[in-house]
C-alpha cells in the first residue's frame, strides 16, 4: 500500500488483524510453563515456604496495604507474609508462561486481577486494622461501612472521593466565558482573556469524549485552560454531550463532522482566522488527527499547528486496554449496541479502574467499607467519576478499526467522512506528548505518532501518568520531563538520547506554540461575534448532565 513504510517506523510491533486467540492459519495457540522452569518455581517456593514457619515470619513493610504495626502481630503477620510468598509465585509461574504473547498477557493480567483481590487486607475476618476500628468504634466503623457500601451499590460504582465537595460550575470548571455555540453533540466554549494582548490565532482544545473537559480545568492553581489563557491565547474547547438513548445512533464520522470539524469552522469564523491552533487529548488527539486527516483530503488548510497529549494515532501498542479486544469481543459489541444503544460510562470507568486494582478499587473497598472512612476530597478523582456514555456505533467503529484493526495508521486504508485517511498528509506543525508512566495510552505508542505525521514535529515525555503527567502545572515545581531533537525510529532510541529537565512541560510546550501566534492584537472584553453570541456563561450545561444521574 502507498505509504505503508511511514507508518511502519514506529518501533513498537504491529498488531495482528485476526483474532488474538487464533493463529494466522487459524490454529489455537498453546501457552504453558516449560517443564524445568516449573520446578525451579516449586523448588524455591518450597524452600521459602519452610523459611516462613513460626511466628518470626513478618509482611514486606514496602507494601503499604502492611505497613501499620497491626500487621507485625500474630496471627495477622503470617497470614500477611504468606500471601505475600504467594502472590510473588502466582506472578512468576505466570511470567514464565511461553507461548502466544497475547495469550501470555492475558494471564498476567488475571493473575494480577486474582492476587490483588486475594489480600487478606481486603477481608475484615483477616484486617486486623478494620477489627480494631470496630472495636474503637464500638460498631460504628461497621455502621458507615454498610452505609457507604450501599450508597455505592445505588450509584453502581466505589467512590472515590467525598463527591460533597466539589461542584462543576462552582469550585471545578471556573475559567470564566461562556458557550458561544451548541448543536446536538459539542458545547463550544470561549474562555475570556485575562491578558491586555492576545494571540491573533485562536486554540482550540479538543477533550476526551469518554470523560468530562474539565480535566483541564480543574481548579484555578491546576487548570491548564487557565493557564494558557494567562499565556495570552484566546482558548476554545469543546464540551461533548453526555448522549443519552435518542441518540445512540450517532457514529464516528458524527463525532468528526458534527464534532471537530464543526468546532474549528466556528472557532475560524470567531477568530476571523484562516487557521487555528488546535490541541486534543487522549481519545479527543485520535478525534482530532482524524478530523485533521479529513480536512487536508478535502484541500482545506484550517489548521496552523497541531498538538497531542497521550494520544494514538498508531495502536500497535495498546498495553493493557487492548489486551481483550479480539474479535470476539467486538463482533459482541457490534450485535449488542453497533447499530444503536450506549456503551454505559460506568461500565467504561469500571474498566479503567481495574487496570490499577489496587489503587482505584481494592484500596477503598478496605477504607469505605471495612473501616467505614469517608475518602478524601480530590478533585482529579471526583472527575474520573464523572463518566459519560457513547454511542453506540462510534464506540464500535472505533474498537475496530483502531485496537482491532489499526487501520489509522495506513494510508489511504479506512475513510472518515468519505474521504480517505493519511495522517502524513495533514503537513502541520505537531507538539506530541507522551506521559512515561501512562497505563492507558503507553508512551511508546504516544510517541508513534511522530512517524505517522509529516511534520515537523517535537516529542516530549513527561514523568507520571495518563493525567497526573499532563495536569502538571508548573508553580508546582514538580516532576520532570524529557526533550529531544531527533526523532528516530525506535522510541528508547529517543530516550536514550534524550535530555531530563526538572519541572513540568507546560513552558515548553508554550514557548513552541509561541511560534504559531501569528503575532499579537489588543483582547477584546466580548465573546463570541455578530452570528455567535453567547448563550450561556462556562461551563455550558453539557457538562453538567451525569451519566449515572
């Protein structure tokens, strides 16, 4: 195919089109722990388990879920380093699996499922910390146990934050403007300026359409929409609908056309610009590169430059979100909801909590129910509960032709809109950012995208992960982060030659941007134009509507 080899650049292995659980000749693939190995593992599991024999033996204090000085007492520190010998094994037995990889994956990812819920830290009959509370409390830690177990049973998911604090509208999403369009699908949002001078060429922020915009713009000190406004550009975003049933019809190309597309004709007409700047984030960047990939077949140059956070353009490497999407799994999404019906935001969020069982799941499991706690207020978590649903057949388009397929990243392969996709031909400046710990979209595969898009382009790599890395403002001074001139094939080459700064990437990110203002004019107080006038003050009420209201 035309242009294939561009695409094949990325470093990260592609994946194969047919079923995971099936070889290419159709075959099942076998896994299994060689012979010799698995009596290594006995052997040493044998020799360790002895070692563990009266009441000497003591929990790891690195595991946290350990650390209190309940767990150093018998019988609790037995039970606590025997699951500990356990776990260990469980993990090796399944690491030394050979076999299919994505077989190999498989099991480690239960393994690692059933380990975490096996902790005896999860069980009051074994806690002795949740025992001892109940004694203090004379019942009591027990009583709000059960109640906040059975309000989460009501809301049909594990709070994660005191929900009582926070409020969109009120102390989360207040960057102050207002929505100046709305259709069936977006809010757009104009935010004021707060600078005497402004960019001449508007951004516009495209968000994950999986989870609320307000991820970034938290609060005033961790807002990144505030913070570029404070920058002097003239920021836009998108706030997608919350879709409910008569609704679940809408597709992919809807989300492009009615979404994207859409958003950047206004914010041009607002601007009074020929091109924008635009910015997309995780499913939001894969929104927009597409949107951008329709626009350039279409001849129109809308777009000055282009920046990505933890986003895939090229889904070879998917870590552990693509790990059970075979085809099975999507033919069953395709005859459940592909023609019409929701895939349910609590359903979606349950997933992701789950790939970090022990922080989003187990951990307040043993704080909400055993020990009757009301978890802290945090605004990031209060948002990751804020999920929304998607549409049907968008949710399963994009299953298949990304994580099962990966069509995307070839040339001229799939058509959005009726017109073909070839990222190399958007010809745009790009920012690419990947976070180094993300678990959602692996940096690697962030960095991908540097080998589908023509550039020029500038890779970065921040510490910590899919939102922490890139909600990182900079007054904060924490963390680092990673720049690098070459852009070679191979993203550990990129690493290897890379340069850590402290800090966070923000002002890089805007020293770039800089460069694509298209020079400064005087702020102007009123939002919106003569056609598109404000409708109502930011946030909008979009983004008010919750999926498990």
């Amino acid at each position: 195919m035309p242009g294939a080899s561009r695409g094949s650049k990325a470093g990260v292995s592609r994946r194969r089109s047919t079923s995971p659980l099936e070889s290419p000749q159709g075959s099942p693939e076998r896994a299994g722990v060689p012979a010799a190995r698995l009596g290594e593992i006995q052997a040493e599991y044998l020799q360790r388990l002895g070692a563990l024999a009266g009441d000497a033996a003591l929990p790891d204090p690195g595991d946290r879920r350990f650390a209190g000085p309940a767990w150093r007492q018998p019988p609790f520190a037995q039970f606590a380093a025997l699951y500990q010998l356990n776990s260990e094994f469980m993990q090796r037995l399944a690491d030394a699996v050979e076999g299919d990889e994505l077989a190999r994956e498989r099991i480690r990812f239960a393994t690692r499922q059933w380990v975490d819920a096996a902790s005896p830290a999860n069980f009051l009959a074994l806690n002795p910390e949740a025992q001892q509370r109940l004694v203090e409390t004379r019942g009591e830690s027990l009583r709000r146990g059960m109640e906040n177990l059975l309000g989460d049973l009501r809301k049909g998911r594990i709070s994660h934050t005191d929900e009582t604090a926070f409020e969109v509208g009120r102390n989360l999403a207040v960057t102050p403007g207002a929505v100046v369009y709305q259709n069936e699908l977006i809010q757009l949002i104009q935010y004021a300026p707060s600078t005497p001078q402004v960019a001449q060429r508007p951004l516009l922020m495209v968000p994950p359409c999986i989870n609320k915009f307000y991820i970034l713009d938290l609060q005033p000190q961790n807002s990144f929409v505030a913070w570029a406004v404070a920058q002097g550009h003239t920021v836009f975003m998108v706030s997608w609908k919350n879709v409910d049933a008569d609704q679940g019809g809408l597709g992919w190309d809807d989300y492009l056309e009615r979404g994207v597309i859409e958003a950047i004709r206004v914010v041009r007409e607002i601007g009074g610009q020929p091109r924008i700047n635009v910015l997309g984030f995780c499913v939001g960047g894969t929104l927009l590169g597409a949107a951008a990939a329709v626009l350039a077949a279409r001849g129109e140059r809308w777009i000055e430059s282009m920046t990505l956070l933890t986003t895939f353009l090229d889904f070879s490497d998917t870590g552990a979100l693509g790990m059970f999407v075979d085809e099975a799994f999507v033919a069953q999404r395709e005859a459940t909801i592909g023609a019409g019906g929701l895939a349910r935001g609590r359903e979606l969020a349950l997933t992701f909590n789950f790939l970090r069982p022990n922080d989003l799941v187990w951990n307040y499991v043993v704080g909400n129910y055993l020990m009757g706690e009301t978890p802290p207020a945090f605004d990031l978590l209060y948002w990751n509960a804020d999920s929304t649903n998607l549409p049907g057949p968008m949710y399963c388009w994009y299953l298949r032709h990304t994580y099962l397929r990966n069509e995307l990243r070839e040339p001229g392969r799939v058509a959005c809109c009726g017109a073909p996709v070839d990222f190399g031909a958007i010809g745009v400046p790009a920012y690419v950012y990947g976070s180094r710990e993300d678990h959602i979209v692996p940096w690697r595969g962030a960095y991908g995208s540097t080998q589908l898009l023509s550039g020029p382009n500038r890779f970065v790599l921040g510490a910590s992960g899919h939102i922490a890395g890139v909600v990182n403002p900079p007054a904060k001074g924490k963390r680092s982060h990673w720049i690098g001139d070459s852009l070679p094939a191979d993203a550990d080459a990129w690493l290897a030659a890379a340069t850590e700064v402290a800090g966070s990437w923000w002002p890089d990110w805007a020293r770039w941007l800089a460069g694509f203002s298209g020079g400064t004019r005087k702020a102007h107080a009123r939002l919106g134009s003569e056609r598109w006038r404000p409708l109502e003050p930011a946030p909008g009420s979009y983004v008010k509507h919750r999926a498990d209201s």
